[in-house]
C-alpha cells in the first residue's frame, strides 16, 4: 500500500458532464492542490475538454461513461443525467470501502438526472436516500461562511 502525505483523501464527482461541473472541479483542484489527496469521480475524456486545464495533481477514477461521438457542452441529455449518478454512486461506494474519506459534489442537472428516469430533487436528498441517513443537512463553503 501506498502511503500519501496527506491525512485526508477528497473525493470530487464532476457532476453534469455537459454542465459547469467539470470546469469547477478542475478549478477546485488547483485551488486544492496541496491541502489533500485528491480523487476526481468522473470521465476523463470531458476533463480533457475543459481548455487551459490539466490535472496534474489528482488522481482519476476515469468511468468512460459519456458517448464522444455528438458530445457537446451546454446540451442536458438522459444520458449524462445518468453519467452524473453513476459518479455519485461511484463516490459511495469508495466512501464504504474507504478509498476517500470524504466527498465534494460538484454540480448536476437536475433535468437530465430526471429525464434519465430517476426521481431527482437534489444532491442532499439523494446521497441521505442512497446511504439510509434519517439526519442529513447541505454545507455550503465560501470566504464569507
């Protein structure tokens, strides 16, 4: 086993891969870097999409789950709905068997995750549904919290 320098590994799902999500996760880990080991949940070929970024410091969990054939930022699709929760469930199962120690979400379409056929309202509601907690609350961290 290899041993990090850091305490603490952070998990961060990408979230919709047509959205924003991408773009703020490779953001998040610049800003990161350093402070944690850091774990993206996603699809490394849309990573490589995001102009003037590169991940240098975080590791991949690549899921190849978004068709590159007509893929295209912007668009709200079933299948990247479905993308989105295949990270989250991806996230879970790491935080289980305590490959990450925590999880950062970043953001999803609630209309694709719906259009998938999934009933979604939100991140929250759907990780306390999917991990059975009966008390669950949303943090949000900015300079000013």
């Amino acid at each position: 086993m290899i041993k990090s320098k850091y305490k603490v590994k952070i998990g961060i799902t990408i979230g919709d891969p047509s959205g924003i999500g991408p773009a703020v996760t490779l953001k998040s880990v610049e800003r990161l870097k350093g402070v944690a080991e850091l774990v993206i949940i996603g699809d490394a070929w849309v990573l490589s999409k995001i102009r003037g970024h590169k991940v240098t410091s975080a590791s991949i969990i690549d899921l190849a789950n978004v068709a590159r054939k007509n893929f295209v930022f912007g668009k709200v699709s079933a299948e990247y709905g479905r993308a989105s929760l295949d990270y989250l469930g991806r996230a879970l199962q790491m935080l289980k068997e305590k490959k990450i120690d925590c999880l950062v979400t970043s953001p999803v379409s609630k209309e694709a995750v719906n259009l998938s056929g999934v009933r979604f309202s939100g991140h929250t509601e759907y990780l306390a549904q999917r991990s059975g907690a009966k008390h669950f609350a949303m943090m949000l961290l900015n300079r000013k919290l």
